[in-house]
C-alpha cells in the first residue's frame, strides 16, 4: 500500500488549519489524515495504489489551499477596516 508523510511549516496557525480540515477524510481508494504540531501540519496519506496516492496528495495541498486563501482575504478585509 503506498503511503506518504509531508510535513509542512505553516507557523503558528497550524493548529486552526487542522481544526478547520478536521482530523482526515477518507477516498474510495485512498485516506489523509491530517495533524498539528509546533508550527507544523503533518499529513498522513494512503492509497491502494500510486495513482490513488497522487490525486490524495493533490486534494490535500488543494484545501490547504483553500483555507490559505480565505485566511488571506479575512486578513486583508480585516487590515483594511481598522
């Protein structure tokens, strides 16, 4: 079964990035789970194959992505009304 492990430093709103993704998510053919540490989000990804493992590993960066973006745009509105 092929696995992957990234770790990524995204500093101290590591936590809430997790807190929003939830603890995993689960594909027909493949699973992450994601976990905070000092900093850093850790995902877990497994798949039945290495095709699955890729398009695991894309759905992953893709919400950290997402909720990248929408922490951006709440910065800014947020900067921008003080």
């Amino acid at each position: 079964m092929p696995s992957a492990i990234l770790r990524l430093r995204l500093g101290p709103k590591a936590k809430d990035y997790v807190r929003i993704l939830g603890k995993g998510k689960k594909y027909k053919r493949g699973s992450l789970t994601f976990k905070a540490g000092t900093g850093t989000v850790d995902i877990r990804v497994e798949a039945d194959d290495a095709i699955a493992l890729l398009a695991s590993v894309s759905s992953a960066v893709k919400q950290l992505k997402v909720v990248s973006d929408v922490d951006s745009l709440f910065t800014k509105q947020h900067t921008k009304h003080k």
